[in-house]
C-alpha cells in the first residue's frame, strides 16, 4: 500500500512550477512596466527638475532595460518618492509663487503696482453711500446703496 514516487513523476512537477514562476514573474514585470510608465508620463517637467532627476532617463531606463522590473521598481520605490514630497511641497506653497522654466524653479514677477485696488464696487470711502464704483484710478460718481451690484461686464471693444 506504500505509494512509491518516481522520478519522472517529480521532474513533471518541478518544470510545471518553473513555468509558472517564469509566467508569474514576467507578468509581474509586464505590470510593473506599464504602472511606471504612466506613472512617469503624467508627471509634469518641472516636478523631475525639482526632485534632480531626468523624465527622459527614467523613460528610457524602464522602457529598454526592464529585466525583471528592475528599473521600475527602483523607480516605484525611490525616484518616485522624491518626486512626490516635491509634488506636496509646490502644493503647499513651499515654492512660492511661480513656474517652472528650463532654468528652474522662477518666481512670478512681483506686481509693478502693489496695493492697487482692482475696479470695481466698494465701500464708499466718504460714507455717504454704502458702495462706491472704484475704476482703478479713482472713485467716480457712481454710487449704490444696497448690497453691491453684480461686477460690471468688460468693456465691449468692438461696441462703439
């Protein structure tokens, strides 16, 4: 009653499991390439030039040289980190104000006129009224005395 195994009986058995290894790992890197690379591609530029590092090579690196998911786990677990902490970091503010150029990182232009006051409706600065009509120079005449009105439509070029 004694169930004797063979050796072709094992070696069946062991090419089996190494074909499906083959399958689940190739699959595995199969997966991993294309989670990196739209990864990689939906990241602006100017998020690689923060974090020191270069879209291109990393698409390069992932796209020719992914033998077993190397590259792309080594850029799911470390490039892409770096990338991420200056994604909440510009989201925060960190960066002030600005964009991103092929120079670097460039702070919007400070504003030639600081403290103007946009045209527009507000509080009557002489208190006869409630809202006074500001056109970016100076108060006119126009003035409201209920809550303010709806902004006023831009001025028409073409209507004469």
């Amino acid at each position: 009653m004694l169930a004797t195994v063979t050796n072709s009986d094992l070696g069946g058995a062991g090419i089996a499991a190494l074909i499906i290894a083959w399958f689940v790992v190739w699959g595995g890197s199969l997966v991993m390439l294309v989670v990196a690379l739209v990864d990689i591609v939906r990241r602006p530029e100017w998020q690689w030039k923060l974090a020191g590092q270069e879209k291109v090579l990393w698409l390069l690196l992932v796209i020719l040289v992914n033998i077993l998911a190397i590259p792309s786990l080594i850029y799911w677990f470390s490039i892409r980190k770096k990338l991420v902490a200056v994604e909440q970091a510009a989201a925060a503010g960190q960066f002030g104000p600005g964009q991103m150029t092929y120079a670097g990182w460039a702070p919007v232009p400070p504003n030639p006129y600081p403290g103007m006051v946009p045209p527009g409706w507000h509080p009557d600065p002489s208190g006869q009224q409630q809202w006074r009509w500001w056109d970016g120079t100076r108060w006119t005449d126009h003035t409201w005395s209920e809550p303010p009105p709806p902004p006023a439509p831009a001025a028409d070029p073409l209507v004469t």
